[in-house]
C-alpha cells in the first residue's frame, strides 16, 4: 500500500509539473546563460554510480564551451529523464552515450543506447501523457508514463526540439537540439 501511496503521490507531482509546463509559451523570465558542458558533465558524474551498480558503460563525449539560454534545473530533469531511461533499458554489458557538441548555431544532445529498441509502431507516440510500451517498458520499471512528455514540453519550452530514432534490440537514441548555441565567455 504504501509503495503505491508513493507511485500516486509521483504520478499527481508529474501531472502538476507537466501541466504548469505547458501553460507557459516559453521560458519563464528566470532564464539565465547555461554552461550546458559543465551541466551536462556534472550530470554524467551524477548518473555514473548507477550506471555502474548495473554493468553498464556510460560513454560521456561532451564538447567543451557549449552554452545556451535556459533554466538549468528544467535541463536537468530532462537529460536525467533521458539518461535514466537508457539506463533501465540497457542490459549488462551495454553501453550508454551521453553526446554534445555544437552543430551550426545549434547545440544538439544525444543519448544512446544499446538497449531493447522500441519498435516503429510506437515512436510517435513516445512523447504523450501515460503512453508507454508494453514489454519491457512499463509500470515495473517505476514510471507513470509523463517523463518523456515532460522531457518533451522542457525541450519546447528552450525553443528545441526533441525526436527519437530506434530499432529493436539494437537500441534507441533521442535527439534534443536547442537553439543559441555559442561559446562560453570567461
């Protein structure tokens, strides 16, 4: 009972937080510059104990000097969203890639994994409230089905997009591009 109590007090703060998200047509005025490398970095190192605990490889290859306009606590839940999911995802023994690097006046974020692949049928619907998997991505694996939606709003919300690409047991990628990308002044 009580594991439940936890899994609806998670699922109505999920609904909340998606909800507050998308009433706002872009970043609240408490955008700030984000040094998106040390950002970035400072979530793999955050990640690298349970990538660990599992015998999974976490393969950071963060570009330095990537800086955005943003909220650093929305960018944080949602590359964490991303990499937690890959984690659950990929067996022993395989690898996740957490990827930056500046592309045009674009920064573009990749996470990687060489997990159980989604199959086509159901990519287009990744990104909407409670849709999930059947398999090996559902309930048992602790979400409620709003984390990639959630991901989805922050990634609007920074003017970006955020897609994904994935072939059964080969693994899945999701790609989030944020705009004003620029170097990091000192």
């Amino acid at each position: 009972m009580e594991r439940e109590a936890d899994r609806l007090i998670r699922l109505a703060n999920g609904l909340l937080y998606l909800s507050r998200l998308e009433r706002q047509d872009r970043l609240p005025s408490f955008s700030q510059g984000v040094d998106l490398s040390n950002l970035l970095a400072a979530l793999a190192e955050q990640m690298q104990p349970l990538a660990e605990a599992q015998h999974i490889e976490l393969d950071v290859q963060i570009a330095p000097g990537l800086s955005i306009r943003g909220n650093p606590d929305y960018l944080t839940n949602l590359v964490l969203n991303l990499v937690d999911n890959a984690l659950k995802h990929t067996h022993p023994g395989g690898t996740v890639t957490l990827k930056a690097n500046r592309s045009g006046d674009r920064v573009e974020v990749t996470v990687r994994d060489t997990g159980v692949g989604i199959e086509d049928k159901h990519l287009p619907h990744l990104f909407e409230r409670f849709y999930r998997v059947e398999g090996a991505r559902s309930r048992s694996t602790g979400g409620a089905g709003l984390g990639l939606a959630i991901a989805a709003e922050i990634a609007r919300l920074h003017g970006g997009t955020l897609t994904v690409r994935s072939q059964i047991d080969r693994g899945t990628t999701f790609i989030l591009q944020l705009p004003n990308a620029r170097l990091v002044s000192g």
